[in-house]
C-alpha cells in the first residue's frame, strides 16, 4: 500500500470513526471511535441481527466493515459471502 494510500485511511478514520462493526444478518455497517464504543447498539435497528464490533476470540475490534476475519487473531468473524456475493474478493 502506498504512503498516500495510509494517510489517506488515517484522514478517514479521524473522521468517520477509528473502528467498524457490522450486522451478521443484513450487513448494515457502522465506523465507531473507542470513547464511543458503548453507542454502539448490540442489535441491528434495520433486520434485528446481531451487531459484531468486537472479535469473539480475542476481544479485538477490527478496521474494515468488510472483515470476514481478525485481524489480530485470525478467527473467522462471519462467513465470506452475504446474500451469496463475495465480501472480499480473494487474494
């Protein structure tokens, strides 16, 4: 990833939130800041799904909203597919 690439990320982070957390249902996402964490609901106002913000293992929060797994830990977050599309394409 180029330098312009990595300021660019950390512009948008300041700005829209350091972390993310996702529906498993419906893929509903939110960008959060950690002093904020705790405004983030637990159950998605759209479907009623649970809202992940936090790897199950490790406790870690995670960067992308299209995580499928953690970054820290390696553990599965969700399956690799929604609504039978991709959320990541393969490396």
């Amino acid at each position: 990833m180029s330098k312009a690439a990595d300021w660019l990320r950390q512009e948008r982070r300041k700005v829209l939130g350091d972390w993310a957390a996702f529906c498993l249902s419906c893929g509903a996402a939110w960008r959060w800041f950690e002093e904020f964490e705790a405004e983030v609901p637990d159950e998605c106002a759209q479907c009623g799904g649970r809202v992940l913000r936090r790897c199950a293992s490790c406790n870690a929060p995670f960067s992308s909203a299209f995580a499928v797994e953690c970054e820290e830990c390696g553990k599965p977050l969700r399956p690799a597919e929604l609504f039978g599309t991709r959320i990541r394409k393969r490396v």
